[in-house]
C-alpha cells in the first residue's frame, strides 16, 4: 500500500470583527478592531421591528457546507436576499460521510448522490471480535453514504436555484452595528475561480449573519462565543481492487481499541470507488498519525493492494458552544459545536440546525419584509435544545461508560450483538428520535449492560495484574 503523504493540521485561527461602516457592496479597508461588549439579553416582540422600505431583509451565510447550503435554501425560499460565501467549492472534509435515512427524504436528497446504501455494519472490539450489525433492518431502510464535496455542492446549487447568490469567498472579519438596526459589515477576500488567483477585498453590509463555518469559526470569534474541545479526524481515501471493493458493497465497519483511539474509533467506510480509512482523538492529536496506521492495519487484509488517492484532517467539536447568538448573528452546524459523542456524527445536525435557523428568521421577518431581532433567532436555539438535547447527553454518556478502556470497549461490542440494542440503536439513528422501548426488554437490557460492565472490569483487573 502506498505511505501516507505528509499533511499539516491547522491550528484555531480567527479575526476580531471591525468596526460599522456604510456601503453595500464596494471595495474595502480594514477598520479598527474591536471586541462585542458583553451584553444581556433582552427579549423584544418580533413584531416591534420595522418594516423595510423597498427592499427585503438581507443575510449572509458564512460557509457552504451542509449547514450553509441548507440554510441559504430556506432563506432564499423564504423571500430573504441571501448571500452564501464559501472559499472551498470543492471542499473534501474528512468525514465518514454517513447520513440517516430520515435526511434523505427530508431533504429530498436525490438518490444519485448517495454512494453506497449500508445495510450492514461490523463493529470490531480490541481483540477483534467482530459483530454483524443490521440484523433488524426493514428492507427499505439503509445508511447512506455520501461524498462531502458531492452533498455540499448540490445543496449549494439547489440554494442559488431558489434565488441565493453563492460567492467564492474567504471571510476574513465583521463590523458591528453602532445601533440597533444598522447592518452589519462583513469584509472577505472574492475569487474569480482562477487556480492561484490572490482575489479582490470586497465588503458586504447585511442585516444578519449565519456563521455556518465550522470547527475554526471566525464567525464564533468574531462574537466572542468561546472555545471548546475538539477531537482531530485523519481520514484516507484508499482506492482498493474491484474483487476487494465487493467486500464492502453495503457494508461499514468500525473498530474500537486504544491502538485505533482512546477515546474515539476507527472507521473503514465504502464509498463509490473506493473506501475512506480514518480515525479521530480529543485527548491524544499529536498522536493521530499514529492511530491511523493502526485502523490501517487492523483492516489490513480486506484493503491489501489499495493505493492512497487523498489525505484529509480536520477538526471536529466536541461539545456546543458557550455562546451560539449574538445579536443577529447565529451559529449552526460545527461553528455552533453540533457534532454528537460517541458515534462523531454531524452532517444530519449541521444541516437541520441551518434550516432551523432559517426559518426562524424568515419567520420573525414576515417572509423578508421586517428587520429581525436577537429574540427571533433565539426561537431557534430554543427548537434546537429541546428537540436535540437528550439525544446529544444519552450520546455523551454512552462514551463515557464504554470508551474509557479496552475491556469497556470489550463490553460495548458485546452488547451490540444484542438484537434489542440493534433495533433501538438503528431506530435513533436512522429517524433521529429517541425510541421508546419496551419495558421489559429495557429490564433485560439494564440487566446485561451491567452483566457486560462487570465482565470489563474484572478484565480490568486481571490486565493490570498481568
């Protein structure tokens, strides 16, 4: 197999906002930098607002992926004049790429760009015990995985169908109004998408600002909205034989152990003609390189033969921001920290948390036709926490109880081999709402999932005697 090529892994980089200017649309010089004072929140009636004259409401969304796109099309539908900057338009994010069958139609994602339909999954323990998951599957119901620069491009086409203006663009920072109505004025770098092009400094005044733009944010730091762990994804693309692609037709696995990730996993994902090898770390990222050998060669015989065609890394949050609003501005996707534990998936939330908050922009506007305030977006942010919260703590604690060590770990698989666990567990995952079970079959569960502790822990205990 070919070595892995050398890559650097960005450090948290952002800019400070600016100080308020007019015009719309021109060419710019960098104000004077300023912090946002820290302020309370004030609750106001949406419908205090004014109405605009002879215009509609005008956003930015700053970043293209799913919860950019996503966001620009609810916006642009939604009779708001809506602008979507993104520098990378053939962004290649190192993701897994898994995506719930409920998005799909949700969505209404075409079924062309889905790669691969996973029926079927292997989760392998650090003893290499592996379990068949998948079992209590309808016939119907799969896994869809996606290529990040397919998904991407085509919500970000569908958005500029519907009437937004997507530019090839680096944010650099933003003014903040000087009273309550003024614009905001955000000031980026504009390609012509000429390779090696050094761009034109242009600057866009706009009523509100989605921050869409991922784990380094300069959104979030443009609004003061702090730090939070992140966990580092390294991810190849290996293009393995024809005869050894058919191994993973409609089947992902994952691997647990301290080799793949102490506190993460490893995954080997098929996608159209080859398969994405990665891993992820909060706690150990100097050491990434590391664990990504080890998912390597834990999957070593079934990828023999693969040719490495791209390497990626990225980082990935951990937990949700300690501040996700400012005034009109709103966090969505990774920028807002919607990334969930255990199983590290976020494309589902990224795109929902950026149509959420769309609409409730396009709401608290009337369709476009008022100035909206900080209590409009922050109807989002409630709809968000009280549909998604449980799912993100159940999530938190199940990586807590079974991540912290190998024979954990051991226990974990063991309990995925459990039909019950399946069911439940592909139910959550593939409809996005926690299922009730039955009582007793919950009674069983409890019962086992202590049976596996305890096993782990005796295990525990003989390992460190050895």
């Amino acid at each position: 197999m070919a070595t892995t090529s050398s890559i650097s892994l960005k450090t948290f980089t952002g800019l400070r906002q600016s100080t308020a200017e007019k015009p719309h649309f021109a060419t710019a010089a960098a104000p004077r930098a300023h912090r946002p004072a820290a302020q309370k929140f004030q609750v106001l009636a949406a419908k205090t607002s004014p109405k605009l004259a002879n215009r509609n409401l005008r956003v930015a969304v700053i970043g293209g992926g799913p919860a950019g796109g996503a966001a620009a099309e609810a916006l642009a539908k939604g009779g708001v004049e809506t602008f979507l900057i993104e520098r990378k338009l053939d962004n290649c994010k190192p993701c897994g790429g898994a995506i719930p069958l409920c998005m799909v139609g949700e969505f209404d994602l075409p079924l062309d760009i889905i790669d691969r339909r996973v029926t079927r999954m292997k989760m392998i323990s650090p003893s290499n015990v592996a379990v068949d998951i998948g079992r209590t599957l309808k016939p119907h119901e799969y896994i869809g995985m996606v290529r990040r620069e397919v998904l991407d491009a085509y919500l970000r086409e569908r958005a500029a169908k519907n009437g937004a203006t997507v530019i090839n663009g680096l944010f650099l920072k933003m003014d903040m109004p000087q009273d309550k109505n003024a614009p905001y004025r955000l000031h980026f770098t504009e390609y012509d998408g000429a390779k090696g092009g050094v761009g034109e400094k242009r600057t866009l005044e706009v009523d509100a600002v989605i921050g869409a733009d991922g784990a380094n944010s300069r959104v979030a730091k443009s609004i003061g909205a702090g730090d939070y762990d992140y966990a580092i994804a390294f991810q190849e693309r290996i293009k393995i034989p024809d005869d050894k692609m058919v191994y993973y037709e409609n089947l992902a696995e994952m691997y647990v152990g301290d080799d793949v990730s102490p506190d993460f996993y490893g995954w080997v994902f098929p996608k159209c003609d080859h398969v994405a090898v990665g891993t992820g770390t909060v706690t150990h990222k100097g050491d990434i390189k590391k664990f990504q050998l080890a998912t390597r060669n834990r999957a070593k015989d079934k990828i023999l033969g693969g040719k490495i065609i791209r390497v990626e890394a990225h980082p990935i949050p951990e937990h949700p921001r300690p501040r996700r609003l400012f005034g009109r501005v709103a966090l969505v996707g990774d920028a807002a920290g919607y990334v969930t534990k255990c199983s590290g998936e976020g494309i589902y939330f990224a795109a929902k948390s950026g149509r959420m908050c769309a609409e409730a922009i396009v709401e608290g506007s009337e369709q476009g036709k008022r100035m909206v305030e900080e209590s409009d977006l922050r109807k989002y942010l409630e709809k968000w926490d009280k549909t998604y919260w449980p799912t993100y703590k159940v999530l938190d604690v199940l990586q807590k109880v079974f991540y912290r060590s190998n024979p954990a770990r051991e226990a974990f698989v063991e309990m995925c081999a459990d039909e019950y666990v399946q069911k439940m567990t592909f139910d959550s995952y593939l409809y996005k709402t926690v299922v009730p079970g039955n009582p007793l079959d919950d009674l069983k569960l409890a019962v086992n999932t202590i049976g596996s502790l305890v096993r782990a822990n005796a295990l525990r205990k003989e390992m460190q005697k050895l």
